[in-house]
C-alpha cells in the first residue's frame, strides 16, 4: 500500500478524477458528433425522413432492444418462428438498465435514447471514481489517475456513454471490488444481486470472492474471525450464486419455460446453441487462418497469465489479479468471439496498470514508475492510439450501415 502521507485529501482527489474522465468524455461526444455526420437516416437512427441526432444516435444496436424494454416489457412467452426455433427477443437483455432508464424517462418525460444515454454517462463517473478509489492505495494517485484515463479512452469506451449497460455493469463491478477490498461482506452480497439483474459476470466474480475468503481465513492469525464474520463473508459467496441463477429464474418464472434464457441467448449464436469454448477455435481460424488461428488462442491467454503473475503485477492484489484472469476465462467459455469482444474488454482495467508499470511493490521500482516523466512516457502512445481507436470502434462498428446482408453489431 502507498503511504497516505502522499496521497491528497479525498475532495481533490475525487475532482481529478471527476475532471479527467470529464475531459475524456467530452472526446468522445466529439467523435460522435463527427461520425453522426456520416450516419444514414433509417429505422434505426428515429426514421429515414429524420435527421440524425445525437440522442438517438446514441440507442443504436442494443440500444433498440433496452428501448423495446423500457417502454413494453418483457414478452410473457419466448417467441418462436414457424419452424419452432427461438427468435431474438429481450429475455436476452437484463433489465436494471432498462427499468432505471424507464423509472428517469417517467420522473423527467425524456424520450428513451437521452434516459438511456444519460444514465450511461452518469454510471460511467461513478465508476471512475470507485475504480480510483480501488487503486489508489494500490498504486499511488498518479498512476491511479493515469489508469483512470486510459480506461475512459480505451477504442471501445465510447459504449460508456450509450445506452448499454457498460457503465452500469462497470459501477457495479467495481461497487463490488471496492467492498471485497474493504472486507465488507454484506455490502458485497447486496451488490452481487444487482450486478444479477445488470450483466452475466455473477461467476467470474464468485471465483474472485472465493480468492478474497481465502486470503482473509488465511489471515485469521493476527485478525481473528468472529462467527458473525463467518456468516457474512459466506453471504458474500451466495450472493454471487443467487446472482448467477437470478435472471435465467426469473425468466423461467416470466415466460413458464425452464430454459427461456439459455434457448434466447442460443438464439445469438451461429450455431443457435450455447457451446462452451467450441466457436473460439471456428472463429480464430476464421481471423487468422488454420496455422496461426490455435496459435493466437495460446499466445493471448498466456500473455495476460503473463501480465498479471509476475512481480509486476503484485500491487495490484490477489483479488484483482484474479478477476484479470477469471473474467477473460469466463468469456472463453460463454461468448461466441465477434465484434462485441472489444467492449467486453473494458472490465480489464487491471491490465493498464500493469501496461504503465505501475504494478511493482518494490520501493525502488515503485518510486520510478510513479514519477510523471515516467508515466507520461508509458501512457501517451497509449493514449493516442485509443483515442485513434474511438473514433475507428465508432466509424466502422457503431455507425449503421443499411445493408441487404445486415451490418456487423458493436
């Protein structure tokens, strides 16, 4: 841990914070008034006699299906087409994003793309500022703030202030880290049932509970345990499994199927079922042929190993070195690999830390990676070629191109 002694009062600190990821926010709304220029008007952007606004430029994709969601619900059945297979439908979407953007769209009559955005924006501060918090101590404020920038700048950040669920699956992860780091079990439990009705990340984030357990009864020498802390921290355990089987149980309860969300969620895939690890292998092949394809799913694996085993890594915790490498595992085994994996890597954040070397423990190294000049160096190319890659993530993925063949989806 870094000494408080170095650390500024807690008000600045949080309006640093606040002020960068502002900065960064605003190059991205920059890029999207850019690229909103180039959209075409069409069903999807508010109709092809409308001009393209901001707002609804904004809801694209996704954001069609959370609107769907916020304005009429749930359907009471899975819906099928005529040769019995499961059609897209919202069961597949999970619904606190939604249901907030429905509750804000009530109290101030905004029509769903700024409610949905709006919340998006407002999620993604918070989220900034726990994961400054949750680094802080780790790493030291320079570098936490560094971090905290190249995470609001990464290419697919922009997601961050759309209406998707991103920025709220992001202040919910971290809500959740930042209590595990505290050892406040019951706050962790609470939240672990929220994060079930925001995003699928319930299991990776049982295996870094069962990590935080660990190291706490390992530790039970000089801090001793008392019963009551037992039954928390187990409360902690079973929060994350409740949230694992919420939304997949609710939607049976929904719709009277037992596997309404796992049929939907089949519905997405190519091979309409849900096979783990198997379209990886399809997939990388299909991006880098039949060599180099297996290849690539060797080599990226085993850097990210890599980046988070080693001793410069070790700032940053048992609990978030197991989330850089449970979370990704987690993917492998649920996600058909596309175009979507780019925002799926914004939860990676422990990786920038390690990428600006600012995960040393010893003092000497730790003194040279804190230093501005240091920092600079290391986070400036990154930076540009984020920021670079906003703009391409927004022209060539987010933008809707009408097309008889469809469109690749962010």
């Amino acid at each position: 841990m870094r000494s408080a002694a170095r650390l500024r009062p807690r008000r600045a600190f949080v309006l640093a914070v606040l002020g960068l990821y502002a900065a960064c926010r605003l190059v991205t709304t920059t890029i999207l008034l850019v690229v909103m220029q180039r959209q075409v008007p069409s069903g999807m952007t508010g109709g092809e006699a409308a001009p393209v606004t901001y707002f609804p430029f904004t809801a694209l994709w996704d954001g069609q299906w959370y609107q769907i969601i916020a304005t009429e619900g749930y359907p009471d059945h899975v819906p099928r087409g005529d040769d019995g297979g499961v059609q897209q439908n919202p069961w597949a979407f999970y619904p606190l994003f939604p249901f907030a953007a429905r509750a804000l769209m009530a109290v101030t009559g905004l029509g769903f793309p700024a409610a949905g955005s709006t919340i998006a924006l407002l999620c993604g501060f918070g989220a900034a500022v726990l994961m400054a918090f949750l680094l802080r101590d780790r790493i030291g404020e320079r570098a936490t703030l560094v971090v905290v920038v190249l995470w609001a700048s990464f290419p697919a950040s922009v997601v961050l202030q759309l209406a998707y669920t991103e920025a709220l699956a992001m202040l919910l992860l971290l809500g959740y880290l930042y209590a595990l780091a505290r050892e406040r079990w019951l706050v962790a439990a609470a939240v672990a049932v929220l994060v079930g009705l925001a995003r699928p990340i319930a299991v990776p984030l049982g295996v870094v509970t069962l990590v935080a357990l660990w190291l706490r009864w390992r530790a039970r020498g000089l801090r001793p345990i008392t019963t009551r802390e037992y039954a928390a921290g187990l409360a902690s355990l079973v929060g994350c499994g409740v949230a694992g089987l919420l939304w997949p149980a609710i939607a049976w309860w929904g719709t009277g199927d037992r596997s309404a969300y796992t049929d939907t969620m089949g519905a997405w895939r190519g091979s309409g079922v849900v096979e783990p690890f198997v379209p990886w292998l399809g997939m990388s092949k299909y991006a880098f042929g039949d060599t180099w394809g297996p290849v690539w799913l060797v080599v990226v694996p085993t850097v990210v190993i890599a980046m988070v085993a080693g001793p410069w890594a070790r700032a940053l915790g048992a609990e978030l070195r197991t989330w850089t490498v449970a979370y990704p595992a987690y993917l492998a085994a649920v996600l058909d690999p596309f175009t979507s994996i780019f925002r799926y890597l914004i939860p990676l954040f422990p990786l920038l830390v390690v990428a600006v070397g600012a995960g040393w423990t010893d003092p000497a190294r730790e003194r040279r990676a804190s230093s501005w000049p240091l920092l600079l160096v290391r986070a400036v190319p990154l930076l540009v070629l984020f920021v670079v890659g906003q703009y391409y993530w927004t022209d060539i993925l987010w933008r809707y191109v009408p097309s008889p063949t469809g469109d690749y989806p962010p």
